[in-house]
C-alpha cells in the first residue's frame, strides 16, 4: 500500500521528497499534509483500483482516506527525520573518504570502495536537502574522475570510452579538478578495475530506488536485521549495507572460482579475502538441510527443494556448502558405523546418538554449472532416494 501511495504522489508531484525541493514556506521544515489534501481522491483509486468507483465499498474503506494519508505522510516525516539526524555523520564519512584518496601515496582499490559506498550513503540521505546537493556533485565528479582514468589506463583504451557524461555544474568541475591531482599508477590489477567498476557502475547508474535499503521500521527504533545501516553485523557485512553480493564479479569474465583467474583478482590486493559463505548463505544451508532431514516423510510434499534465482545472491556458493553438509554428513555416518574416518576430513561432529539420514525424495533446484557435482555427491553419500516414487534426486 505504501508503494501505491508513494507512486500517486510522485505522479501527482505532492511527494514530502519533491515539495522540498521546490522550496517551503518561510517558518517550515517539513512540507504541510495540507499540500496534498487534494489528492485524496487519486490515493483512493490507487489503492482500491475500480473498487473505489463501487457505490458501497467493503467496509469503512473509503472514509479512512484521511488517516491513510496522514500516517502515509507521517512516514516519510520520520524518514526525513532519520535523514536528517545521519547527515553530518555521512558528510563527514564523504569528505574523509574523498581526503584519504588525495593524501595517499598509493591510491588503492580499498580505499575506493570505502569512498564509493560513503558517497552513495550521503547521496541517500541530501535527497531531503537540495541546499547541499552541491557539495555532493562535488564528491561524485571526483569519484567519477579517478575510477574511469583508472578503468581506461588498465584498458588501455581512451577515456571517453569509458566516460560517464554528467550534468556541467561549478561543484562538479570543482570534483574533476582535484581528481586530477590523483595517483593512480597502483590499480593496474584486473580484480582492483574490474570490481571498482562494477561497484561504481551499481551504485551510481542505476536508479536509486532500486539500491535504497529496505525501511520496515515505523519509528525511530530499529527492528533488527532490517536495520541495514545500523546492524549490519548480523547479515555478515560490517561497517554498512554490501553494494555487491558477489564481491568479485567481473565484467569481463574473469571467475573468482577457476584457478587462472584466481591468480589476477589476487595480485596486487592484499585486502582481498577468498570466497566464504555469508550469513544469508549458511542460513539457507540450515533450511535445506531441516527440510531434508525431516523425521518423517509427508505425502504430498517434496521434502527439499533449493530454489536458485539470477540474482546474484552466490547460488552456487549455497548450493557448494550444501554439498560441502552432505559430504560431512556421509563421513560422520561411516564413523558412526565403525569404518573410521578418511584423511583431510576436518569434521568434529558430536557422534553422540546420530542416527542415519532416512532415505527420502528431493527435488533439487540448481545452477547447470554444479548440477552434475550434486548428483555426484548424492550417489556417493548415499542419499540417493531408493525406496519412493522418486528413484534418485531429481536435478533441474
């Protein structure tokens, strides 16, 4: 519902976000409701749709169209008051991030991402602010400026081949003037231009709506892991809200997984890490695994399924450490049985009253790059179903 309003506002150019740029009444801090008053009918046909047209609607539907609004318009008071309470903490984060890069001897991939994602942050936030909307054109043009130089020196290529074309402003000229002034002799690296790019090219050319947050919060307190900014910890990504999933993807094909490539993202970067699950990730293993592992098999019902979309969430890194589970799982049942465990199985696995997996069905949703691995695996654990309709896992 909160969508449909959002959308009539806009459409309707009453918005809290555009009426502030607009300018407001001398005295004012926050636009008047009563600006928007007369769009109370089109709130009703965007919410209710041809419902709204009905002589006798379900309920007391359409006389609740003031308390619609006025708690729709309340939200958005407190998401400018949550913006405004973070402003100077994230001004301050962009002009340190921005200060970093021109004082270094060595400009490096981390030191851009840090500045990326505190750029974007402010970006974020100054929507509710116009008057300092300059001193971020500011930040973006200087940004702008040492990424594509350093996208088009490991290239080779000319700049203009990789130029972003930005709106000619007095801050923005200001940005590519001290960008100039930058070192970037260090990001000569296939994983520092490939990764930097595709993080600046995500978080700055794309539509921020698709990029914001997620704000489930009514009020001024958190509510847990939706909480991206404030508790990222629990999702596994400290200091702020990831920018990319897969950390290293590349745009020109390198993959993080073979052992060529491998060698071209490390070089260079000491502060790269290799691939590991994140919280999401491990959190989907556990359900794969509850669902498989049920006590008793229900009819009717598949008992695993993993679903693996394209969205870039590391499918086949959820999909590796459910096989990784499953392999554990056949080892800790051959100790169990008495035939002892082989070499370079690390698994410490409380064998205390473990009992054998039952044998059941699983229809297994997985990428085409390990479906193979998994029907591998599942022979070689002996999961393979053998007593139900379903002869052996079924892999799509």
């Amino acid at each position: 519902m909160g969508q449909r309003i959002d959308e009539v506002w806009m459409n309707l150019g009453v918005s809290p976000m555009q009426l502030m740029n607009e300018g407001l009444e001398e005295g004012e801090d926050f636009p008047s409701i009563l600006d928007c008053e007369w769009a109370k009918e089109d709130l009703l046909l965007g919410i209710l749709g041809n419902h709204a047209l009905e002589h006798v609607p379900h309920g007391d539907f359409r006389e609740a169209g003031t308390a619609i609004n006025h708690h729709a318009w309340e939200h958005h008071h407190k998401r400018w008051r949550r913006a405004q309470d973070s402003l100077p903490g994230k001004q301050l984060a962009a002009a340190t991030a921005v200060k970093e890069i021109e004082d270094a001897d060595v400009v490096t991939a981390k030191l851009l991402r840090e500045a990326t994602r505190a750029i974007k942050a402010l970006s974020l936030a100054v929507g509710w602010f116009p008057e300092e909307q300059e001193k971020l054109g500011e930040y973006e043009e200087f940004l702008k400026e040492v990424v594509v130089v350093a996208v088009a020196k490991a290239r080779q290529v000319p700049k203009e081949k990789v130029t972003v074309k930005t709106d000619t402003t007095p801050s923005r000229k200001c940005g590519a003037q001290r960008a100039q002034k930058i070192k970037t002799a260090s990001l000569v690296a296939a994983g520092d231009v490939e990764e930097i790019w595709v993080l600046y090219v995500q978080l700055f050319e794309t539509e921020p709506s698709q990029l914001e947050a997620p704000q489930l919060e009514e009020a001024n307190e958190n509510s847990g892991r939706a909480a991206w900014e404030d508790a990222p910890d629990d999702l596994g990504f400290p200091g702020g809200k990831p920018a990319l999933f897969a950390e290293f993807r590349s745009k020109i094909g390198l993959c993080a997984w073979d052992e060529s490539s491998t060698s071209k993202f490390m070089k260079d970067n000491e502060d790269m890490e290799p691939l590991s699950l994140l919280w999401h990730q491990r959190v989907g293993v556990a359900a794969i695994v509850n669902k498989i592992w049920s006590a008793t098999k229900k009819d009717g019902e598949v008992p695993g399924i993993l679903i693996a979309d394209k969205v870039g969430v590391g499918k086949t890194a959820l999909t590796m450490g459910f096989i990784a589970f499953v392999i554990n799982a056949y080892w800790v049942q051959e100790v169990a049985a008495g035939r002892g465990r082989p070499e370079g199985v690390t698994s410490n696995i409380n064998l205390t009253n473990v009992r054998p997996a039952p044998i059941l069905a699983a229809a297994v949703v997985v990428v085409g790059d390990v479906a193979a691995a998994v029907m591998d695996v599942g022979v070689a654990a002996g999961v393979v179903a053998s007593s139900s309709p379903l002869r052996e896992p079924l892999v799509i």
